[in-house]
C-alpha cells in the first residue's frame, strides 16, 4: 500500500465528499419525485404502495451479494459505476414520462433498478470513507458525511423536487439523472492506493456473505439494535409508503408543497445529530435511544391526529428529530465495531436485517388503507412505534449502561 495522505482535509477525501454531495441531492430529488409522482398519477394507495415496495426490496434481495462483491473488487470502480448507472436510469425515466406518463409496472421495475444499483454504492461508499478518512478521523468524517446526505437528500433535493415538479414532472428525473454523472466523475478523480483483486469464486462468494452475516450477529452491540431498527423499519415503511398521499388526500397540502416536507424531516435530523452526541455522552446511549424512538412515535401520531394541512410540517420536524438522533447512536456502533476488510459485507448485512421488513410495511399499508383510511395507518404506526420503545426499553438501556461500562 502507497503512502496516501488521509484524512478529512485530504484531497480525496474532499472530493469523495463532493461526489457524496452530489448523488445525495439526486437521491432527495428522486425521494420527493418518485412516491409523489406514482401518488398524482394513480391516486390509488395499492399503486403508490406496490412502487414503495419495489424501492425497498433491493436492500432484502441484493444487498448481502453486493457487500461482498464491493469487498473483493475496487470500491472506487463499483461507487462509479453503480453512479452512472443509476444516472443512465433516471435519465431513461424522464424520457419515459415525457412521452407518455408511465404505467405503474414501469415505475416498479425503474424503482427496482435504482435501489439495487444504490445497494452497490452504499457498501462502496463506506468503505471508501474509511479508507480515505483514516481511523483517528473517522467520527468526524461520519459527521461531514451524514450532514451532507441530509442537506443533500431532505432539504436540497426536496426543494429542487418541489420547484421542477410543479413545472414538468420528467425534470425532476432529468435533474436525478444528471446529479448522478456528476456524482460519478466527480468520483473518478478520487485515487484510492489499494485495490483489490476481483475473483468470480462463487462458492467463496457465498461464504464471505455469510462471513459478514456472522459478525453482525455475534456482536452483541449491533444485535440489540439491529431488531429495533428493524421493527421500527417495517413501521415507518408503512408510513412511508402512504404519507405523501396521506397529505395530499386527507391534510389537503397542495401537490407541490409536499416535497417540503422531507425539509423539515431533514432539519430536525440537523438538530438531533449534534444533540445526540451529547446527551448520549451524559445520560448513556441506552436512554437517548429510548427517547429517540419516543419522539419519532410522537411526530408520526401528529402527522395521523392532525386535520389541519399546517400540521404535516412540525409533524416531520418531530418525526427527523427522533430518526436523526438514533441513526446517530446506531450507526455509530457499527462503524465503530466493524473490522475495515468486513465493511462492506456488514454494511449490506446491517441494511439487510434492519430493513429486510421493509417492503412487507410498504406492501401492507396500501391494503390496511383501503380497507380501513389513511389515517388510520397511520395512528397504527405511531403506537407500534411507541410499544416497540417501551419493549425495548430494558434492552437498551442495559446496552447504554454496558457501553458505559467498556
């Protein structure tokens, strides 16, 4: 390995960064447009839900051979093409929609296709980051990394979204389509001084899934919190996969305000991040986690108990405050407990086991809608989500105290 200079001031690093920057706005674009657009043309929540379906169904079906495939080829080469990939797709889809809005099958398949691909990104990314940041800047490396995917993916994006949506929909998939190019050769000026071999050994390949498997498992850190994460994962899925329709239908937010929304998650998410840092380090990361589910409960119950259109906003401000704090203490647990040759496979690993019930949310919540109401998916949701923190509860605040203890 040469003597690469590491580290968050390091050029490589800035410009992973940049690229990061630039696919995070695409996929806040794509966030906005895609569930808003399958709601305003079909206004029927089984459609919205079979396209939330198969955006989630990537992270249970390809997501373990991915991560092993990044750990065996060269991250950089899978972070770029994985980028032009997803770039040549929606570019494909603004065509589409310009010639004819398409049919809810196209829009699956399109969906399918985009989170697969982002599958690949996700585990390469990670591993560039650590690769790049070095270990004695890693946490702040993750900071500059998850600031920019919030600004990037909740508040950029979505603002984008709101303004070409309201214009021409297919921009919106255009604008997707080209953040991605840039991302992707914004990527290729990035020089990484190990790469690693590529071997087709499919017997091998199903061992080293099962390799990052194992470690996830046997961690009994990351095993406390992969359950809640998933649980909570498969509510949320459900909220989702109707909210935008929700707003629209029930709340009576005009069509192009809705992508702001994701604003608001994306601020709260701001304010948690550095919050939970701090009173994790005060109170134990076991009690933060606890209130952090609590909070995200609370935000989903306003959204569902609310009858005014103003109340979709501070419902997501709630709802980003309790995601933000605990994807901070979460993630921060595993990146910190992961070996760097493992990092890719325990990152599709995690993906998988916490969010492999997610499209079994977002399947479930378009029928539990028509048979019951929108709102009433909702309202659901917020006390699953408070019953999974008080059943938690003794878990994770024994998790918090061990922490303390180590």
């Amino acid at each position: 390995m040469g003597a690469s200079v590491v580290g968050v001031r390091s050029r490589d690093f800035r410009r992973l960064l940049a690229s990061w920057g630039a696919a995070s706005v695409g996929d806040g674009v794509l966030t906005a447009a895609l569930p808003l657009f399958s709601a305003v043309t079909t206004r029927d929540p089984l459609s919205v839900s079979i396209v939330a379906v198969a955006s989630v169904l990537p992270w249970l079906l390809v997501a373990l051979p991915a991560g092993a495939l990044v750990d065996r080829w060269s991250p950089r080469t899978a972070f770029i093409v994985s980028l032009v990939i997803r770039g040549g797709l929606t570019v494909s889809l603004s065509a589409l929609i310009a010639a004819g809005s398409p049919d809810v099958t196209a829009l699956a398949v399109c969906a399918f296709l985009l989170s697969s691909a982002e599958t690949f990104a996700d585990s390469a990314g990670q591993t560039l980051l650590v690769t790049l940041a070095g270990p004695s800047e890693l946490e702040r490396a993750n900071g500059r990394v998850v600031s920019t995917e919030t600004v990037g993916v909740e508040i950029a994006g979505p603002l984008v979204a709101a303004g070409l949506f309201a214009w021409r929909p297919e921009l919106c998939f255009l604008a997707v389509g080209m953040a991605f190019i840039i991302a992707g050769a914004l990527a290729a000026t990035v020089t990484v001084s190990a790469e690693r071999p590529v071997s087709s050994n499919i017997t091998a390949l199903r061992t080293e899934v099962l390799e990052g498997v194992r470690f996830l498992v046997r961690q009994p850190t990351l095993r406390a919190v992969v359950g809640v994460v998933g649980l909570t994962a498969f509510v949320t899925s459900g909220v989702n996969a109707v909210a935008f329709l929700h707003a629209i239908e029930s709340l009576r937010l005009p069509e192009a305000s809705v992508a702001t929304l994701l604003v608001c998650t994306a601020v709260g998410a701001l304010v948690a991040a550095p919050l939970a840092t701090r009173a994790a380090l005060r109170w134990g990361g076991g009690p933060v986690m606890v209130g952090a589910l609590l909070i995200l409960a609370a935000g989903i119950a306003v959204l569902g108990t609310g009858g005014s259109p103003w109340v979709a906003w501070p419902a997501y401000l709630v709802m980003g405050l309790g995601a933000g704090a605990w994807n901070v203490l979460s993630s921060a647990n595993r990146q910190r407990l992961t070996p760097r040759p493992l990092m890719g496979r325990v990152t599709s690993a995690h993906r998988v086991l916490a969010w492999g019930l997610m499209p079994l949310g977002a399947a479930l919540a378009g029928p539990a809608a028509e048979a019951t109401s929108l709102r009433a998916v909702i309202i659901g949701a917020a006390v699953l989500v408070g019953a999974i923190a008080v059943l938690a509860a003794p878990r994770l605040l024994g998790l918090g105290r061990v922490e303390d203890q180590a």
